[in-house]
C-alpha cells in the first residue's frame, strides 16, 4: 500500500475542478485509492465523496491506494492538492 | 372572469406576456420494489442502458451549450456527467440492484436521495448547492427507465403546446438543467414558488435576459395551462388573466423597455464620447469578481472602484494573501490588458464590521477608526492586501487607492509602506508592475481642501461623493429625516468638488468619482462640464450614461458647471440644469 500526506494549497479548496481532478487521478489505479481528512476516509473515485470531505487550503490530506499503478494515483492526487491552480 | 395577482419576489427585470405552461414535478416511484430472485442481472442491464441514454443526452446538451457560447450552463451538464459516472452514486444504485434486488428505479431513487442528503447537510454553501444537481441526474436516469417525459420537461411541454406566442413557465422549483436550457425564444419568463434572488434560476434569468419572479408560493402552481399571464419581473407581480386596459398597458410598457433596450444596445463596446468629441471613461464599482462579469457585460470600460472589503466580510479569518491575488487577477482578467482596474485597499468600519479584527464599538463609527486608519495601524494586515495587489499589477492595469485619507501625513505613510511592498517582492524575485499608479479617495473635506497639494505627490483622486457629502453637510446619510442635506447636488459639495477637479489638472493628473453621483443623468452634465475624467458607477448605469453622454456637448455645459456653485441649494441646481439641458427631457 502507497500513502502519503498532502496539504491542500488551492485558496479555494477542493472545490469542483480540483475534485474532477482527482477523481481522474485516482482512476489511474486499478486497485482501491482512498482519500482522508480529519477521520473520514473516503473513495477518492467518487466525485461525491471527494468533494464531501470539504478541504479547505492548508488542510492535511492523506492519500492512499492499493493495486496495480497505485504510487503512480497517489502522485497524480498529490500533484492536484499541491497545485494553486484552480 | 377577475384577474388575480400573485406577489413574488422579483428576481429578473423586464415584462413578458404569454401563456402559461405549468411544470409539474413528475411522480417519482415512492417506496423501494422489488425483482424476482434470478432477474437481478436483466435489471442490472436495464439500468446501465438508461444511464448510457443520460449519458449521450448530457454530452449532447453540454456540446449544444458550447456551441451557443454558454460557458456556465456547460459546466453544469460536465458535473452532471462525472455524477453519471460517480461510484457512490451510480455504483451504489448497482449495488442495490444486484445485492438487494431492488427496481432499478428504487435502487436509482434510494441512492441519489441518500447523496443529496448527505451533501445538503454539510457545512458548506457550494456543496449544499450540489444537492440539487445530484437530485437532477438520478431523475435523468429515472426518466430514462421510462417514468415521467421522456425528453427534457421544459422544451417539451413549451414547443409542443402554444407554438405562436412565448411561454411562461411556472414550477415549484427549476432544476439546474431546467434553467440551463432556458431559450428565451420560446420561453418568455418563468414563475417559481420557492427560491430567493441569488438562487441559481434567478441567476440563469438574469444572465439570460427573461423577467422571473421567484418565491411566489403555492398560488403559483395554481394556475392552469394555457391561461394568459403577464409577469413583472421589475415589481414581482404575476397577472392571471389580465383586463384587456392591464394587457394593453403591459404591451406598451414591453414595447418601450423593448425600443430603450434596442437603443441602449447601440452603446455596448463604443468608446464613451460627448456630441463634441471630448471622451471619457466610464467603468463600474464591484465587490467580487461575479460583479467584475457583470459590470463586463454590462459595457463599462474597466473599474473605477473594488471595494475590497467584502473579501474580508461574512468570514471568521482574514482573507489570505494567494486569496486576494487571486480576486484582483481574476477581476482584471474578466476585463483583459490594459482596462483600468482601481483597486481600493479594505475600508472596514463605519458601518462595515469585521469580526476578525475584534474592533471597539463606537459611538461615531463614521468618524472613528475605519479604513485606513486601522491599515496604518496594524501594517501587517495592510502589507498582506498591499503585496496581493501588486502581484496582481502583472496581470492587468491594476491602480491602487487609498479611502479615507485626510491628511498629507497619512498619504506618505500608506506610499512608504507601498514601497516596502514592493521591495520584499523584489528581493524575492516576485514580478508585479514597478509603475502602478498610486492615488487617494476625495471623501473627507480636510482632503478636498488640500487637494492642490495632493495633486503634486498622487498618480490621480477618486472622490467618493457618498461620504463627501455626508461629512461636508455634517448629515448621517442612513437617517432617513436628514434626506434633505444628504444630496450631492449642493453647492458646497459642488464647490469641492470643482476644486479637487481643477487642483488635479493643474498637475496633470486625471480624477475619477466613485459615488453614486457619478451614475445619476442630473449629475453628469455638471460632472463633464467641471472636466471628470472617469465616471464609476453600478454596472446598469453605464449604458444609459454613454447614452446621454453621446448627446452632451461638454464645451457648452463649462458655463453651466460654473452657473451652478453660485445657487442657493441642491433643488435650485436641480431645476437649473433641468431648464438648461433639453437632452435630459429625451
């Protein structure tokens, strides 16, 4: 299993475009990639659920996954949390 | 038969008449059936060919509003698209049917009803929104098991019915996708029981250009299809089968919105010129980057005034600085290269509080520790806005303002600390423009009277004529009693200024008014006679002043500028340039 942690540089958070992106993401790997912040940990496949765990900026996000490609997610999401763009 | 009225809340301008088209919400299957043991996986293909079938009239209404240039609509239908493919909503309606042997469309209820629960009870405005979107998509897939109309209720019902004249929809509510595909060629205005005016529908409205009203009640889904209906979107009044005296007042009244409208639109994207060629600028004031669109599409040339503090309000924290850049680029991106965008630093106090800042209550707040007053106080709050406006100066012609400065002492301070901005940004290698212009609102007398020697150290002024006014006649402008003195139009507030305007040109520097005064048609022959270089004022000023800009000539209305600061008060001035200015009766 990859995990790794993130802070969440986007002013606006994880809103929809960042979420969308992660959602892409985390459909690189074939195996299950989950998403956790504050105690709910969540598929970060599903838009609903990326979106439901509302992180703001300098929120910590963790990151993890499991299966074939699964570092490779875990990058892509990390890469989405780190960005500033929207 | 009596016309009947239904008051609601009015969410969109304009009139339309037409006949009604009621949208009901269709049954959706209550309760959670089942399949026989055996048939999970016909049910199962069964489902995926109804989201398949959602799925290509999604992508076919998202390419049609690309097509037609209707960028927000798009981005509903492209999140409605993800939802289509989205595990906790699609996958666990699968699950149902294949675990539990549920319908399809109980499986397909059950699921979107659990999502959109779950995200309305979040502690978060956007997402709450996103409940309704979630309800869409699962009555999508719904009406594609064949339950409901099969195509989308609102061209359906409306295309089929009254083909000749303009529908008026009426609903309990409209679904996101329902507004989105709102074509104002069909439909003539819409009528909604419930809704504010900042929901989506009466956002949608407005950007489209139809009259809504929302919030109308349960009488609104009283009506009966076909039934003639006038809708007033300007008073939020709804007329069920109108006298013919009522009808016929509608129609002239459409018919003159409808010719000023048509004359207006001549003005969109022209420059702001007097009859003899003296121009101008005329640009709005905003307080986000939503008002930045809006003034844009409203035809102002850029921005005279944003007022910054409405990023600090409504909030428990103190915007960040990546937030503020953020704002001020985007608001001078809506615009593109070279628009002037005035930015204002924060002006909290008076009657702006700001729990953040834990300030003292006072017993004069309009005289007492505001704007920049509390920016000279606390540097580091002021630095944080300070560096966010110039990273953002490399993305656009941003000015920067102070409010509220009355003395020569104030103005050195607030540029020093500019200037230390500016060399951390430097030292850091941050780009940002090294010649942004750096000026000062006109609001306080102390200010005016001094201007001649402003005028020899700031790039240009901006006089706020709200405060000016209310300083310079001593008259709280929110007591309704004082109305009388709380009026722009008299003369010393004239005679100041006329003065800032002359201080400022001696120098060769351009003044700007950012008060509501600069939108008001009897000001702004004096205004241009006194030579105002740039008017600011609410986006749907802007066309009708470049109106009557446009039939203005500036060099005969210097002797009206000078004629009125030697009348006796603001009604003498207003009577006198009623008399003197014919193109103001037009």
């Amino acid at each position: 299993m990859v995990e790794k942690a993130y802070v969440v540089m986007n002013p606006t958070g994880v809103h929809a475009r960042p979420a969308k992106k992660i959602v892409e993401a985390a459909k690189i790997c074939e195996g299950t990639v989950y998403i956790e912040k504050g105690g709910r940990k969540v598929s970060a496949k599903s838009l609903v659920n990326v979106l439901s765990i509302g992180a703001k900026q300098n929120d910590t996000v963790t990151v993890s996954a499991e299966g074939e490609k699964a570092e490779a997610a875990v990058d892509a999401i990390g890469a989405v949390l780190a960005s500033v763009e929207a | 038969m009596m016309a009947t009225e239904i008051k609601g809340i009015a969410a969109s301008e304009g009139y339309a008449i037409g006949r009604a088209v009621i949208l009901r919400e269709e049954a959706v299957p209550q309760g959670i059936t089942y399949v026989e043991a055996g048939e999970e996986a016909a049910e199962l293909s069964r489902f995926d060919t109804a989201v398949a079938a959602a799925r290509s009239e999604l992508e076919e209404l998202h390419n049609r509003m690309i097509t037609d240039g209707r960028e927000k609509e798009a981005e509903i239908f492209e999140a409605h698209l993800m939802l289509l493919e989205d595990e906790e909503l699609i996958g666990a309606a699968q699950e149902r049917i294949r675990g539990q042997r549920y319908k399809a469309e109980a499986a397909m209820n059950e699921s979107g009803e659990e999502v959109a629960d779950m995200l309305a009870s979040l502690d978060d405005e956007y997402l709450r929104e996103r409940s309704a979107d979630v309800r869409d998509v699962s009555r999508r897939v719904i009406r594609k098991l064949g339950h409901g109309t099969d195509a989308d209720s609102v061209p359906a019902s409306t295309t089929a019915t009254h083909s000749k004249e303009k529908s008026i929809l009426f609903a309990f509510d409209l679904t996101p996708s329902d507004t989105a595909q709102l074509d104002p060629s069909v439909i003539g205005g819409f009528v909604t029981a419930v809704g504010g005016r900042t929901s989506h529908s009466a956002i949608i409205a407005r950007s489209v250009g139809i009259p809504a009203i929302v919030g109308a009640g349960d009488e609104a889904l009283r009506i009966e299809d076909g039934q003639l209906v006038i809708v007033d979107g300007a008073a939020g009044l709804v007329l069920v089968e109108p006298e013919d005296e009522e009808l016929a007042r509608y129609q002239a009244l459409q018919e003159t919105a409808a010719g000023q409208r048509a004359l207006l639109e001549q003005f969109r994207g022209k420059p702001s010129v007097s009859a003899d060629g003296h121009q101008v600028e005329l640009v709005a004031n905003i307080g986000s980057v939503q008002d930045a669109h809006q003034a844009h599409e409203q035809g102002a040339e850029g921005v005279g005034l944003f007022r910054t503090e409405f990023l600090y309000m409504g909030r428990s924290d103190l915007p960040t600085e990546d937030e503020q850049f953020s704002a001020y680029k985007d608001a001078a991106e809506v615009f593109g290269q070279g628009a002037p965008i005035v930015i204002r630093t924060m002006d909290i106090g008076g009657d702006k509080e700001l729990p953040s800042l834990q300030l003292e209550k006072e017993d004069n707040p309009f005289l007492g520790y505001r704007a920049i007053r509390i920016c000279l106080d606390r540097p580091e709050l002021f630095k944080t806005q300070l560096r966010a406006v110039l990273r953002a100066s490399a993305y656009g012609n941003l000015k920067i303002m102070f409010p509220m400065i009355a003395t020569l002492g104030e103005w050195r301070q607030a540029k020093a600390l500019l200037e230390q901005a500016k060399q951390e940004l430097r030292s850091e290698n941050i780009a940002f423009n090294e010649r942004i212009e750096a000026g000062i609102m006109i609001e306080i007398p102390a200010a005016a009277q001094m201007a001649d020697r402003f005028a020899r150290e700031v790039d240009f002024f901006s006089i706020g004529t709200n405060d000016l006014v209310q300083y310079t006649m001593a008259a709280d402008r929110m007591n309704p009693k004082l109305g009388y003195l709380s009026d722009p139009l008299h003369p010393p507030v004239l005679r100041l200024i006329d003065q800032v305007i002359r201080a400022a040109h001696k120098e060769n520097k351009w003044v700007g008014m950012c008060g509501e005064m600069a939108g008001t048609p009897i000001a702004i022959p004096i205004l241009l006679g006194m030579g105002l270089d740039e008017f600011s004022m609410s986006a749907s000023a802007v066309l009708p002043a470049r109106a009557l800009l446009s039939r203005l000539d500036r060099e005969k209305l210097t002797s009206l500028a000078e004629a009125v600061l030697d009348l006796d008060d603001a009604e003498a001035v207003r009577s006198y340039v009623e008399q003197h200015v014919s193109e103001l009766a037009k």
